[in-house]
C-alpha cells in the first residue's frame, strides 16, 4: 500500500474507498495483502484526476465503465507505454529531435530507431 500511495499521491484511505466502492480491485496474495498491477495505479491515478476535476463517485464509475465498455472485448485500455510503441513503428523515418531529457534517453532512441516488424 505504501508503493501505491507514493506512486499515486493517494492516501490509504482514499486507496480503499475507492476499492470499497468498486472503483479499482488489486489482486490479493495469500496473505490477503493487496497487490496493484501497474494498470491499477494508472487507474487509481485517472480516479484521482476526475475526482479533483469535480466528479460525483457515480460519475466516476459510470466514466470508467463506459472506457471499459468501449474498449475491444471489455479490456482495459492499452497501457501509455504500449501505444507509444505501436505509434514508433509508423513514424516516418528521418532525423529525430527528443524531447526526452532523463536518464531512459538511450532506451527511448532504440524504439525510436527499432525497423518495423514485417
């Protein structure tokens, strides 16, 4: 709970409120601790940002629901990551500028330079 309420600026409480409610249902280990996926805490994360944007607890619900819904086969969304990488391969090629300046440059350029699966 600890990583989760570093990772997302929640609080504990705030983490299982919104689980009570039906918002976001981490795994559990055997000894009943919970255990968040990264797509729980991006999430938790999106739960946060409606809430403070003014959203009712329904609302939320019924926001996320409808993402889900529309999603192929009731999925969750793609991770961020997971589109970017699919967005990489259709870039044209050509000289690139990054607008990336921490420590994970190197790994960001390979993507960026990675030839396109036939």
């Amino acid at each position: 709970m600890g990583v989760v309420e570093r990772m997302t600026g929640l609080t504990a409480r705030q983490v299982r409120y919104w689980e009570q409610h039906g918002l976001v249902a981490p795994a559990r280990s055997k000894g009943r601790h919970r255990l968040y996926s990264e797509a729980d805490v991006i999430r938790l994360k999106e739960i946060k940002r409606l809430v403070a944007s003014g959203m009712s607890m329904d609302r939320v619900k019924a926001c996320l629901t409808r993402r889900k819904a529309a999603s192929p086969q009731g999925q969750a969304p793609a991770l961020p990551a997971d589109l970017i990488a699919q967005r990489l391969t259709t870039l044209p090629a050509g000289p690139v500028r990054s607008l990336h300046t921490g420590g994970k440059r190197a790994a960001l350029q390979r993507l960026i330079d990675r030839k396109p699966s036939p």
